[in-house]
C-alpha cells in the first residue's frame, strides 16, 4: 500500500495545515451540536469542516492542486534561504 504522500503530495504550507485542522475540527463540532435541529447552516459547517479537516491532516488541497499551487514548496525555498543566511 503507498502511503498518503505519494497518492496525494503535500501542496499547502505547515501554517496552513494547522489552520485548515483547527477550523474544521471547530466545524465539525459546531455541525454535529446543531445535528439534532439540521438545517442548511449544520451541513454547509459538517461540509466545510470535513474538508478543511482532511486538507489540514493530509496537506493536500483539491482546489490548489487545480490551480497549480504550491504553497509546500515556497516555505521549504523560504527555510533554505533563511538558514543559508543564518551560515
């Protein structure tokens, strides 16, 4: 089996992935207390939380990859910079 990486490659920076993961988790949870009373607002946040959640825990975003960006790459050319400075 190959791993996640290699199916779907890391497009988006670390920053992102960690607000992507916060924001859907906090979605999630918004969608599932209003569960019990559904309306549009309940599965546009489970929607919206899902994906963020997944393009937070995999790196990889659809819509980024559609466009052809690549926010991974800028941040790793921004640390080779800085540490080559740092030298």
């Amino acid at each position: 089996m190959k791993p996640i990486q290699e199916i779907l490659p890391v497009n988006i920076s670390d920053k992102e992935r960690m607000i992507s993961g916060g924001i859907g988790a906090a979605l999630i949870v918004m969608g599932l207390l209003n569960i019990k009373q559904p309306s549009v607002k309940t599965f546009l946040e489970l929607g919206g939380g899902v994906f963020l959640f997944f393009r937070g825990t995999t790196g990889y975003c659809p819509v980024s990859a559609a466009i052809g960006r690549n926010t991974a790459d800028i941040e790793d050319i921004a640390e080779e910079k800085f540490e080559s400075l740092a030298e």
